[in-house]
C-alpha cells in the first residue's frame, strides 16, 4: 500500500512539472523609444509637484526616462511607443492628484 502512494505521488508531482512548463509564450515586441515634452500646468513648487510628478511618471509603465523641469513647466519623457502613447501620458500627468491641481498637454515643437 505505502508502494502505490509513493508511486501516485511521484506521478502526480511529474504531470505537475510537466504541466506548467507548457504555458504560453509571450512575443516580445523590441522597445520602439519615443520623445514627448508635455507642458504641465499648475506645478507651484520644485519639490512638492515637479519631482511628484516625475516619480510618479518614472514609476508608469512604458516609461524610459522621465525628467520635469520645474521652471519651464514642461516634462521630457523618453517611452516606449508598444507600451503606452502621447496621450495617455499627457493624461496621466493630468490624473495626478485627482485630477484637480495639474493639467498636461502635448508641447508644440519649436
């Protein structure tokens, strides 16, 4: 008896090894890098809202590099255009906070 519980035992854990090295593979895109500046409004201090924003922005999904100069009012965000966009950057930037202190816009180029 104690044969045929260590023999179902054995099979068992060998139909869960092999079960679970038979998952899915993801395709995995190659990182396609963009640039976006996006002017943000409403930042009134250095610490308190720029670098908020830029931790946060560094922290989302897609993002590359993020950095938020607090005198020009603009944030300079490398992304990676399979993950996320223009827009939903500039909304995201806009949803800090509940959406009420910062409003975010794509910046024209110069």
């Amino acid at each position: 008896m104690k044969i045929k519980k260590i023999l179902f035992t054995f099979l068992l854990a060998c139909f869960v090894l092999i079960g679970c090295k038979s998952e899915a593979k993801k395709e995995i895109l190659p990182v396609n890098k963009q640039n976006v500046s996006l002017a943000i409004s409403g930042m009134t201090c250095q610490i308190g809202c720029a670098r908020t924003i830029q931790s946060k922005l560094s922290k989302k999904e897609g993002v590359i590099d993020a950095k938020v100069i607090f005198t020009d009012s603009i944030a300079n965000i490398e992304f990676d255009a399979n993950t996320t966009s223009k827009e939903d950057l500039a909304s995201f930037v806009s949803g800090i906070a509940g959406g009420e202190l910062y409003k975010a816009s794509i910046a024209s180029k110069e």
